[in-house]
C-alpha cells in the first residue's frame, strides 16, 4: 500500500468529515505540484490564470450539479457558518434598505443550535431581529427535536414584513432537517427565503429559484474547513450596492456597514479573490462536485442518501427497545442521525466496542450528549450497513 493508499474508513464524525479517497489522493498530488507547474496549488497566487480556472469550474461545476438558475450568483468566501450568520444578517438587511428605503426585522425560524446561535449573532450585533417559532416551545420536553406544524406560526409570517427569513435546512447537533420548505415562505414573493444548507448540499435535489440565498461551509459534506459557498439572487446584490451608496440613510437607520471582506458584492465583482481565497481548500471542493458529477449528479446521490438513512434507521426503530431516537420521524436528519441508549452505564462501552469494529466518529455533540452517526454523502452504504449490524448486535447482546 503506497503513502496516498489507505483502507476505506468508516468515519461518522459531523465535521470535519469524511471525504472521498480519490478526491484526497488528486488533491495529495497538486498540493505538491500542480498541472507540472513545479508549485503545489496552495503556492500559485489567487489572481493567476490557474487559481482563477479553480474558481470559475468550480462555479460552473455546482451550477450544473444544482441546476443554479441565471437569476442567482455563485461565490465562495473564506470561513464557515459562523461567518455567515453574520454576513448573511448585515448583508440582506441592507438589501432590505435598498430595495425598500426601510428596515424591518430578520425573521428566525428555530429548530436547533445552529439556527439559534444565527439569531443571536444578529441580535448581538444589534440587528432587528424577531424568533418566528422556537421549536422547543411546542415539544413536552421543551427540547429540540421537533418542527412545528404550519399552522401554529404561519400566522406570525402572514401580512407581515420581513428584510429575510432565515432557517437552518439541516440541524446537524440535533439532527433535524426541513423536509421542505415552509408554503408560507414560498408565497410571499417580499420574503427573501435565507437557508443554511451546510449539512444537506448537494446530498437531494432543491429548487435554487425559491431561495434568495444559500450558504453551505464546506468542511460538512463537501470539502474542508475554511471555506463556504453562497448561492444568492443577483437582485439582492444590487439591492444591497444601491444601499451601501446612501450612507447616511444606513446611519440614519442604524444598519451596521458589513466588513469589506464580507461585502457580498465586492466579493462577486472580485470573483471570490477580493481578498487572498485559500486555492487549495477550493480546489478539493471542486474535486468534490466532479466526482459527484461522475457518478450520477446530485439525482443519484439523493437516492443512495435515502438508501442509507433507511437503513440506519430502520436497524434502531426495530431495537426500539435499547435505543432512542429523540428526533419526530417526520423531520429525521437524512445526513445527521441521533440516538442515546435507554440503558445506562453503556455508553462508553458503545464507542470501545465500535471503535474494535473501525467504526469510528460516533460520540454526540457535548451539548446534548449520546451518539450522533453522519452519514453525509462521502459515507458508503458498506460502512452505513456495518454499523446498522453493529447497533443490532450491540443491543441484543446487552439487552438482558
């Protein structure tokens, strides 16, 4: 077995995650020296021809795989989703000024900590916002774990006015996803329809043109840590620069400037390289959605994804007995499944022995503890299944 070799791992672990060998093994050789170029990718300069190539197939590659319409902008931006909770707040409440001369607040749709934490840092930075529902308010145990009915909150959205709706598609801790999007959202034409996706792109289909952005960190299901992709409506650009050229009516309304690296328009008319865009971080990304363009497209993905999840969770439901699934089956993570033990004193007992069996990445999020398998797009049905036997044997064996 040579040093780019290695045996397939049967890694769960959320993020940073498991990346497809033939993908690492091509970025391995261009890390040293890239297209013969006597430099490895990380070395070229961000405004060269070959890291510009990078940028643009990469652009082009995900417009294909999504079908991104000619209405929305493609670009990348240094950092995760954290970056973006902030970015994302600053950037489409100046939209809002420019597309109406006013403000109004961000509405959060709340279904776990990733779509929480984006409220509070809109908050924090002294944005209007406004919680739309929070989940744990309509669940017995005041825990996440569910998505309200529509009907409990729509009317909270209907005749209202919003600069954006923001909602996480995928809440990778507590592994609850939107199986689709709220009607409500979908109506309202004025409501910009903000999405984080880091955890379920490219893992279905979606239709981009519902959307006026989406954002996705990279190091989920798609590439590694430091990097994020962003899917936006041309129209809100130009909303937003026609804002940011009236700056006393953004004083006069207290919308806070967005950071020059975060500007949205300046990072599209600099084509993601207004400042130093780390190359190789994009170029495996890149990788990424050539491979799935190999193999099918995000058509056939979408079908192996619910292959696996059927198997997991089916392999749990039928040891209902031993494991619980806290999640409703109605919005059950197709990339992110939770589960603890009903019988205590295990838990460390599952890991060891998981571990023996090269099924590793399991332990659940420190804040809510138990075990958390991600199954993202990179994990094969082969490691899915191992670890459906393992679960099965694993409870009959300490059941008694």
């Amino acid at each position: 077995m040579s040093q780019l070799d290695r045996e397939e791992p049967n890694y769960f672990g959320a993020g940073p995650a498991q990346l497809p060998t033939s993908v690492l093994q091509k970025a391995a050789v261009d890390l040293i020296n890239y297209k013969d170029l006597g430099l490895g990718i990380g070395e070229i300069s961000h405004r060269s021809k070959d890291a510009t190539e990078v940028i643009n197939n990469s652009k082009e590659h995900l417009r294909k795989l999504l079908s991104v319409p000619d209405t929305h902008e493609v670009f990348f931006m240094q950092g995760g989703g954290t970056t973006g909770f902030s970015s994302l707040a600053t950037n489409l409440m100046t939209a809002y000024v420019g597309a109406t001369g006013t403000v109004a607040p961000g509405g959060y749709l709340v279904t776990g900590s990733w779509s929480q934490k984006a409220e509070e840092e809109a908050a924090r930075l002294r944005l209007k916002t406004e919680v739309i529902f929070d989940s744990r308010k309509f669940d017995t145990n005041g825990k996440f774990g569910s998505i309200p009915d529509e009907s409990k909150w729509a009317d909270k959205i209907n005749g209202k006015k919003f600069s954006y709706v923001y909602l996480c598609e995928n809440e990778t801790v507590h592994g609850v996803e939107w199986p689709s999007l709220p009607k409500c959202l979908e109506d309202r034409e004025d409501i910009e329809i903000v999405a984080d996706l880091s955890s379920d792109i490219l893992s279905r289909k979606v239709d981009i043109s519902k959307y006026g952005v989406i954002m996705a960190g990279a190091q989920k299901n798609i590439g590694l840590a430091g990097l994020t992709l962003y899917i936006i409506k041309k129209s809100i650009l130009e909303n937003i620069s026609k804002a940011e050229a009236n700056d006393e009516l953004l004083a006069k309304l207290n919308v806070p400037v967005t950071p020059i690296a975060f500007d949205y328009p300046i990072v599209v008319k600099n084509n993601s390289a207004y400042n130093t865009i780390p190359i190789f971080t994009l170029h495996i990304m890149d990788l990424v959605f050539q491979n799935l363009l190999e193999h099918g497209g995000v058509e056939h993905q979408e079908k192996e994804n619910n292959q696996k999840a059927e198997i997991l969770y089916g392999a749990l439901d039928k040891s209902s007995d031993f494991y619980n699934l806290p999640v409703d089956p109605k919005c059950r993570s197709k990339m992110n499944v939770v589960f603890t033990l009903k019988k205590d004193g295990l838990d460390d007992l599952f890991l060891k022995e998981a571990a023996a069996e090269k099924l590793t990445g399991l332990k659940g999020h420190r804040s809510v503890g138990g075990f958390r398998a991600s199954i993202y797009n990179a994990v094969s049905v082969q490691s899915v299944e191992k670890l459906a036997k393992f679960a099965t044997d694993f409870a009959q064996k300490h059941s008694k």
